[in-house]
C-alpha cells in the first residue's frame, strides 16, 4: 500500500526521502484516479527500495495541492531529492508511469 501523505506529513515523507518519490495527487470522487490505483500498487512492490509511492488526497490536503498548482487529476509528481523532476497529468498505461519513474531512479 502507498504511503498515505498530507499536508502535515509533506515534508517529511516527499521532500526529506533519501529515494525518489512517485506522489499521486487524487480524490475520492475521480473516476480516472481509482484507474491508477491498480497501477501504483504494483509499481510499490516493485520498486521497493528504489523508490517511494505515495498517494495525497487534494480534497483533504488543500495547501500541498495548491503549493505545487495542481488543477487536474489524477496528477502525479516525480520528486528526487526534495524537488519535481517530473509530471504525469490524466490516466496513462502502467508503461509511461514506469518510464518516468525509472528515468530519476
């Protein structure tokens, strides 16, 4: 299961982590988001101990949400060593999410 991240874990779990993090910015209502979840999922296991998966919910988590602009969802972010390196907007195949990930590996 992914990390479950908010606005008061932030910092801790995302910026400070030592191995990049895949941040999944989502809501309950979103019908593309519950699409990637599957996807997210597998990629936790496996990249276990090359990367972080973790999941924020905007509609809970306004500051984080509004810190990074975040208008579209499912959006995911790719941070490595506490700053964006990447962005997936929208519901894509397992492939692209890999391809980004394995880029800041």
């Amino acid at each position: 299961m992914p990390i479950i991240v908010t606005d008061s874990n932030f910092e801790e779990v995302v910026l400070k982590s030592e191995l990049p993090v895949m941040l999944d910015l989502w809501a309950e209502w979103c019908g593309p988001c519950r699409m990637i979840h599957p996807i997210i999922n597998e990629m936790e296991k496996e990249f276990e101990g090359r990367a972080v998966m973790a999941k924020l919910d905007v509609d809970s988590n306004p500051m984080t949400s509004a810190k990074y602009g975040i208008r579209n969802i499912p959006t995911v972010l790719y941070f490595k060593n506490g700053k964006v390196v990447d962005k997936q907007v929208g519901a894509v195949r397992k492939k692209n999410f890999v391809k980004k990930l394995e880029k800041i590996l």
